[in-house]
C-alpha cells in the first residue's frame, strides 16, 4: 500500500516512553527525507496511577508530502496498554460508561490499524481502565472495518531480552522498542539509520544501547509474521523542500536558538531573565545549556523578577528577553509597561495554555492575544507577533529581536503549547543568509547632547547605556518631557507622547513584509488566521479551494491588510478561542464584515471540522 | 573627584527639612571619595520618595516601577559586572511590595550597594503605615492603630544569608558617607538601613537617637577593631553575657573600663554576634509605647556604623565565570558552530 500521509499515533501509559518513541521515529522520518509534524499529548496529571485513563501519555505524528498538522485522525495506533486503547477509541468521552467507538471523537478512523499489546489486556488492566466487561473490543464498539494487530509485546520483550542479564523491569521500560522496531517494519523504513538514532540518544549510557537495539531489531523481524495479515506501507514521492541541511526540530528549541542567532547578528550578547513555567521552561533549559554562546540566563525568584531582570539587562545594552506562559504574562504586565515607557528592546515570548488562571497547562489555546495587545495600564502599544510553526519559531524569534532593538520596544511573541512541543522538519540557515539587525545605538555625535528623549526621523530614541562617557541619562517609567528627557507632568506635553509611543509602533509596519495570500486566490472565501494554526488552515483552505490569510504580525497589521481584505465577499476567522483575532479586526475595520470559527478544547483544529464548517 | 561632579541639573525635591536631602549630599561625597566615574556607575530605583535619588545623580539612572528596583539592579550588575551599581529603596519599596527581590539580591550575594532608607511611613502616598512602623502606630491607613507586628530590616537582611549591613542616621553625616564607602568597598549585596526622618508625615521618628542631646547615650558607632564604647562622657561599653538557665546570649552595658567589653568584628562569619548588635534598641519600634518619656537611659544603645561586613562569593561573579569557563571547554561560538553539531542531512 503507498500514501502520501500518514498519521502515526503512539499511546501508552504515562511510564512507556510514548514521547521518546514518538520522536524517534519522527526523526527517523525526517531522517529519510519525509515532512513531519508531531503533537505530543502528554497527560495534565503530576503522575496517574499506571494504567489508568489519567496517566495516559500520546505522540502524533504525520509524515508524508505537503505536511501541513500532525493530522486529524491516525491511521496507524500504536496501544501500549487498555487504557491507551479506550482513550484511542473514545477520545475526550472517555470518562462516559456508555461511550462507544464514533467517528467524530476516535482518535483513530474507521480504516485504521490498531496494534495492541495484548499482555496488557488482563482482568486487572481492563479494572483499572474501568471496562465493565472482558472483552475490551466489543465493549468499545471498535468497527469491523478497523484492522487490529494482536501482539503479544511485553512477551516478546521478554523473550528478546532473556539473556541480557537485565532485571525484569529495565526489560519491561523496553516494549516501547519493540513497538518502535514493529512500527518500522510497518513503513518498510532501513533499521541501520534506526540503530544510529538510537546510538545518538544513548549516547551519555552507552549500556543501553546493546539491549535496546536487539529488542528493536527483533520487533522489526517479528513484523515479518505478521506479514500475511498486515500490508506494509511505502510513503510516496519526495518532499518538495529547498536544498539544504535539515534537521527536526521542536518549536521552543527553535525559538531558542532564534534569540542565539539574533545576539550574534545584532553583535549583543543574549540575556534570559526568566521563571519555569509550563509550556514555555524548554526555552531557558535550551538557553541554560548555551554558555558556550555565552548566553546568560538569571533563573529569577518570580515571573516579575525574570522580566526585570531582563529589563535592567537592555538598560546596561544587553539583548534582553524574557519567556513565560499566559499566568506570567499577567505577573509580568506592569514590567512591560516600563519597557515601553522607558522604551528599551526587550523580548517577551509568551508560549501560549489553556487559561484562565492555572487552566490547562500542558494544552494549546491561542486565548492571551487581547492580552498582549492590550493587558497593561494606561496608552502602553507594543510590537506583538505570532510564529506559525515549530520551525519559523526560529525566524519569529530573531525577528521579534530585529524589531525590538531597531525600534527601542518590547516586542511580543505568541507560540504556543502546540508549537512549542511539535517538532517540524527545519531547514537550517547560515547566519550570513538571516537578515540584518541595526540596533538602534546613539551615534557618538550626541555626546554630551545625549538625552533619552531625543528621537531619529522615524520616532525611534537612541540607545545609550552604562560605560559609555557622556551620554549619562536618567531613565524613568514616570512620563518623561519630549524635548528634555526629565520628568514631566505637562498636560500637552503627556498627550505629545502618549502620540510618540503610539506612532513608533505604528511606523514598524514599513518593517515587516506585506500579506501574503495563500491557496485559491481567485476564491470568492477567504480564511483568516494568526500564529499556530497556519498549518490547520493551510489543509483546510485547500480542501475547500479557498484563499487563507495567515497573519504572523498583530501589531502593527501589514501594510496590505486593508487591501486583502477588501477582496473577499465572505471572510472566516478561525482561532482557537473564542473570536479575540476577529475583535481586533473589527476594530481596525468596522465597514468589513468577518465570520467566526472557534474552538477552545485546548486542542489544534481538526481539519475537517473547519472544512465542514466553512462548508455549511 | 569633587562631589559636584555627581550632581545632575536637577532641582532637588524633597521636601524641606527631608532626610533624604541629608543622604543625597553624602551619596554624592561617597561617590565622589570612591572615585569611579559617574558613567561607570548605574543608581537602581523602584518608587517612592527615596526612589527619585538618581535625578539628582550625574550618573546613569533608573528610576522604574514600585518594589522592582532590586530586580532590574540585579539584571544590570549580573550582565554587567564592570558596572558600579546602586540600588535605592525605602521600607515601603523595599520590605513590602519588593519583599521578594529584597531578599533574593541578599541571598544571591549580587555585588549591589542598596540604600534602604527607613522612614517607618509611606511619604509619596501621603501617610500610609509601612512594614517597619510600630505595632498599634497611627496612620491614615490605621486610624485605629495598626495590628501587624513590624519587620526589624536587620533581621531580615542576616535571615537572607546578608554579608553587608550597616546602619546610619540622615543627621549624621560622617557616619553615613563612612557607610556608603564602606558599601561600595564590600564585594556583594551591601545593604544601608538609613534612619531618615519623615517631617510631614512621620516627623521625630528617629528622635530617640537623632537628637543631639541623647546620640551619645542613645546610640553607638560601631567601627571593625574597635572597642564598644559610647555614652556622653564614654564611660561605658558593651559586653556579653549568657543565661545560665536558657543559655540566651545577650548584650550588657559594662564601664568602660570594664574588661569584658567586646572589640568589634564586623568579619566574623557567624551572625550571631551582629545580630544582638543589630537588634540593640530596636524593641522600641515594635510597638507604640504609651509614655516614652519614662525610659531610662540605661537601655541598650541603637547600632550604627557598619555592623557585618563578610567575604563570600558574589552572584554576578560566579555566573561570568561559569560562562567564562565553559567557554574555555568548548570550540563551539558562533551560531554556524552551533548548528553543526545538529543531526542533520541533505536534501
């Protein structure tokens, strides 16, 4: 059988390293020249009870041509236990004892292969996944038309590593292995680039390479068995990519590594003030371990603390950013505001959860836009940006770094949990190919003239700090005089930079790229929308045969904006909470009329969901 | 350096008769006889009437959001160790809304030299009790009195690990500008509770010692190998003694020539010794008593001068160096370096 795409879902408990499959065979496929995108979807539990619906831990991935969402539905699952099974089957209703198999809510489609570990089907595993009968499959209602792969895993573990001296629970921490080795099988996929993966990640506990590499070789042998009764499946034709080197790469590592490659562009070394917070701490520990780049990273006592600390860094002329999720944006607020009003470069990246308050912290939501563009006190405009997928989390990142030093502001980034966790196949660039950045420094010619008020012919002030002899200034979050730089509480005088700070946001819209149009321009439709949903949408608009508008810069809009809009008679803004995207349209043009699609499950988009809407 | 040339144009505005004016005289003469050049020298502020001293500083400023000051301090001397940088701050700013960075610069040791001035009253707000006012004081906030028992900054700054704290006094000039130079010269978070006296809203606060008359019977200048003698005529001095029941140590008042009077070490390393001198006198700003009038002058006398002043390894120290070392450790430093140590292939 050969496909195009195909939708891979590994599903265990939380202990059976789902998430290290996931991402070696992910990997493994962008190894092999495929595209992928992955959804890792871990459970919100500290740690469940093993083999219980709670502790069940997911990976997505899609892998193919013209990859653009980890998928809707998998073809292919991978169940590790009777809980992962139920949850595959029934999908956010698995908590209903009445529930059965239904298209809309399986994991899975009607045609897919299911492999079960069927050691893991016993009367105690099917009580603690609440069955109320011995046979999981009817019980479940799963359709004929499902293909399910018996497989006796943990057995066969077993028996693979008998005479590896190993204890009984280091081999049994080893079905995923075999799972993985029978997965690759399945694609038909070289195990040697398989075995060097492993290698590489065994790499620092060299004793478990051996014994993990024959279990995975005998689970691809054991899909020979299975050969009379499961096709093996061949992914067609070669991605249509750029030449180059490419690597996977997961959306907070590539944001990371975004701020590297900005500090060395910029000639500014890179300071990390900030606090752990879920899903956005993969970026300080990406950062943490950059010494060698001479990165600086100030784990502070509080989100308040990460945020100033950066802030006092872009005073003594560091590049300063600062990262968190939504419950730290808020924390963080009133500190943004001094960036503003002291007009200082500063990058804060909000790896957008589900919210309010604490909410969903491990799910993906687009719900902290409004937030950025507007949560602070008093007239307080930022720039604010939204990278698109796991690997422009890389290009966002440097630019939300280009645009804060030229333009002397805090500049927002939104990914998300969704973003942040995905890997995505990433071309990687030569720094001599990204863009130039022009830090806005004070020319020596102001010496002795310097004030912090003084601005150049676009409204951007003049960076000058610490060290540098005669261009002593003193800073304020108080109003400051527009001539003098001192304080002020002249009526006039507060509105005259109320209008300053406003039109320096407004004029980096000569410094973006204009809107691109993407999909069936001549389309009568078109989809709207911003940041991590580009992929989903990108589907959508194709099986529709629409035009998409993928935003990736909120504040300012691009230049354009205006322009595409007005060509379309119905446009649909699609966001992953409840219309924040479409408000802000409105505002800008109230004589435009947008249509709404939303979702907050905490969940990407499914595709289809869309496209039947859009549809009807 | 002439002091004058660390004082900006400026109008000063505090109120007349304010003690920061005092302070804000002896930051400059500190400044001036420390002699690093005002562009060299960053002075870290959150909000409050203390918080306005870098406007009239001729060096780099910043004066930004309430309680914070300590955090953006923190950012600039950890990313720019060369820098000298000060950090001002009242109790207000310091002890409640910026309890937190407080005592993490503290606890970090991050080589700032922190000016807390101590008012025991919120002036820029216009008369609100703070965190160091006496239990039962009367404020706009607390007409009735207040319930909360008051922090002693002392305390604090040693239960956060403190390896600088001085105390001075706004009418007491040499002894401050000492304190200032002694805080600049200690490597750390030097922490200066300066008694400042609130003429509007809290005005005599810190007459018990501030008065001329009583200074010498009411307080004691500490000084490192000094021997601990104060009152009007120096006939008395301070020693040890400890329970015999509750093995408590406490200070005694001894004559002068008395041979158990304690020669101050400001470098011991155990805290327990700078505490007791620390809290000497401070129980009477726990709590508003009825009849002041009534204490003797046999009560211990209020420490001032700089009471702790130990070695330890700075933050901003050891973070330049860990990143100075792995980068000695390792070949990769540009961005191109980085990227091939990635997985990757060609397509």
């Amino acid at each position: 059988m050969s496909k195009q795409q195909v939708v891979v879902r590994f599903c265990g408990d939380s202990g059976d390293g789902m998430q290290l499959t996931g991402t070696l065979f992910s990997s493994l496929n962008a190894i092999l020249g495929h595209e992928i995108s992955t959804l890792p979807d871990f459970p919100a539990e500290i740690r469940a009870p093993q083999g219980t619906l709670g502790g069940v831990s997911g990976f997505q991935v899609e892998l193919g041509n013209q990859v653009y969402t980890p998928g809707d539905k998998a073809d292919v699952i991978v169940a590790m236990n009777a809980a992962a099974l139920k949850v595959c089957t029934l999908g956010g209703h698995f908590n209903h004892p009445q529930a059965h198999f239904d298209d809309e809510f399986a994991l899975y489609h009607r045609h897919a292969i299911v492999i079960v570990d069927t050691d893991s089907l016993t009367d105690k595993d099917l009580e603690k996944a609440q069955y109320h009968t011995d046979n999981p499959f009817t019980e479940l209602g799963i359709p004929e038309s499902v293909q399910i792969v018996p497989v006796a895993l943990t057995t066969l573990t077993k028996e693979s590593l008998a005479e590896s001296g190993m204890d009984n629970k280091s081999i049994l921490k080893s079905r995923n292995m075999f799972a993985f080795g029978l997965i690759c099988w399945l694609f038909d996929e070289p195990m040697e680039k398989a075995i060097h993966l492993l290698e590489d990640k065994f790499r620092k506990k060299p004793a478990l390479i051996a014994p993990n590499t024959k279990v995975m070789v005998d689970g691809y042998n054991y899909g020979q068995n299975l050969a009379i009764s499961v096709n093996q499946i061949h992914l067609d034709g070669h991605p249509n990519e750029e030449h180059g080197s490419y690597t996977s790469i997961a959306g907070n590592k590539a944001t990371a590594w975004g701020l590297i490659a900005a500090a060395e562009k910029a000639g500014k070394r890179l300071f990390l003030g900030s606090y752990p917070i879920t899903p956005a701490t993969d970026i300080m520990h990406e950062l943490a371990a950059r010494k060698d780049m001479n990165v600086m990273v100030v784990q502070a006592e509080d989100e308040i603390a990460g945020v100033c600390t950066a802030i006092g860094a872009s005073f003594a002329g560091d590049l300063a950013c600062t990262s968190t999720s939504g419950p730290g944006l808020s924390l963080k607020s009133e500190a943004i505001g001094l960036a503003v009003m002291a007009e200082l470069p500063l990058v804060v990246i909000d790896v957008q959860r589900g919210g309010p308050s604490t909410g969903l912290p491990t799910k993906t939501e687009q719900t902290d836009l409004l937030q950025a563009l507007y949560g602070r006190n008093g007239e307080c405009p930022a720039v604010v940006i939204a990278a698109s997928s796991s690997a422009n989390c890389f290009d966002y990142a440097f630019e939300a770094c280009r645009l804060a030093m030229e333009n002397m502001t805090p500049v927002i980034l939104l990914t998300d949990t969704y973003l942040a966790n995905g890997t995505a196949l990433w071309r990687i660039p030569k720094l001599a190919e990204l863009p130039a950045i022009h830090p806005q420094s004070v020319p020596e010619s102001l010496k002795g003239q310097y004030n912090p008020a003084l601005r150049d012919a676009q409204g951007v002030r003049y960076w000058a700090f610490p060290g540098m002899e005669g261009f002593q200034h003193r800073n304020i979050g108080l109003e400051r005089d527009a001539e003098r730089g001192t304080i002020s509480t002249n009526p006039e005088n507060h509105e005259q930079m109320i209008l300053a700070r406003k039109h320096k946001i407004e004029q980096v819209a000569n410094r973006i790229p204009e809107l691109r149009v993407q999909g069936n321009t001549a389309s009568n439709t078109l989809l709207v929308g911003w940041g991590s949903t580009e992929g989903h949408l990108h589907a959508a608009a194709n099986e529709l045969d629409c035009a998409l508008a993928q935003f990736n810069y909120i504040m300012p809009l691009p230049k354009n904006t205006r322009e595409i809009l007005s060509r379309y008679q119905r446009i649909v803004v699609c966001e992953l909470n409840t219309g924040q995207f479409a408000t802000y349209l409105r505002a800008q043009f109230p004589d435009i009329t947008f249509e709404q699609y939303n979702e907050t499950q905490g969940q990407p988009f499914a595709v289809e969901r869309i496209v039947n809407h859009v549809k009807h | 350096m002439e002091a004058s040339e660390y004082k900006s144009d400026q109008y000063v505005r505090f109120c007349p008769g304010c003690g920061d004016h005092a302070i804000c005289m002896a930051l400059q003469k500190a400044m001036a006889q420390i002699g690093i050049p005002p562009h060299q020298i960053a002075v870290i502020s959150g909000i409050g009437c203390s918080s306005r001293m870098p406007h009239y500083l001729n060096t780099y400023g910043f004066n930004t959001i309430h309680g914070r000051g300590g955090a953006v301090a923190t950012g600039v001397k950890t990313s720019h160790p060369e820098l000298t940088v000060w950090q001002m701050s009242g109790d207000g700013d310091c002890l409640a809304i910026g309890g937190n960075h407080f005592i993490h610069e503290i606890r970090r040791n991050v080589n700032l030299n922190v000016c807390m001035f101590n008012n025991r009253i919120y002036g820029l707000t216009k008369g609100q009790y703070s965190p160091t006012s006496p239990k039962g004081f009367v404020s706009k906030s607390s007409p009735f009195g207040t319930v909360e028992r008051p922090f002693i900054p002392a305390e604090l700054v040693l239960g956060a690990r403190g390896t600088f704290f001085a105390r001075t006094l706004d009418v007491d000039m040499p002894t401050t500008v000492e304190c200032l130079v002694a805080a600049h010269q200690h490597k750390g978070a030097s922490i200066v509770e300066c008694l400042v006296n609130c003429v509007i809203f809290n005005n005599g606060t810190h007459a018990w010692i501030a008065d001329r008359e009583q200074r010498a019977e009411h307080a004691i200048i500490l000084k490192h190998g000094e021997k601990m003698i104060f009152g009007t005529n120096k006939d008395k001095g301070l020693a040890v003694e400890i329970d015999p029941q509750t093995f408590v140590p406490k200070i005694i008042v001894v004559p002068a020539d008395d041979p158990r009077v304690l020669t101050h070490d400001a470098h011991q390393q155990d805290p327990t010794l700078h505490r007791l001198l620390a809290l000497m006198g401070q129980d009477r700003y726990l709590e508003v008593k009825a009849n002041d009038e009534g204490t003797t002058g046999e009560c211990l006398p209020v420490a001032l001068g700089v009471i702790r002043d130990v070695e330890a390894e700075t933050y901003d120290e050891a973070v330049n160096r860990q990143i100075q070392e792995v980068r000695a450790s390792s070949k990769t430093r540009t961005f191109d370096q980085l990227t091939a140590t990635l997985e990757q292939w060609q397509m």
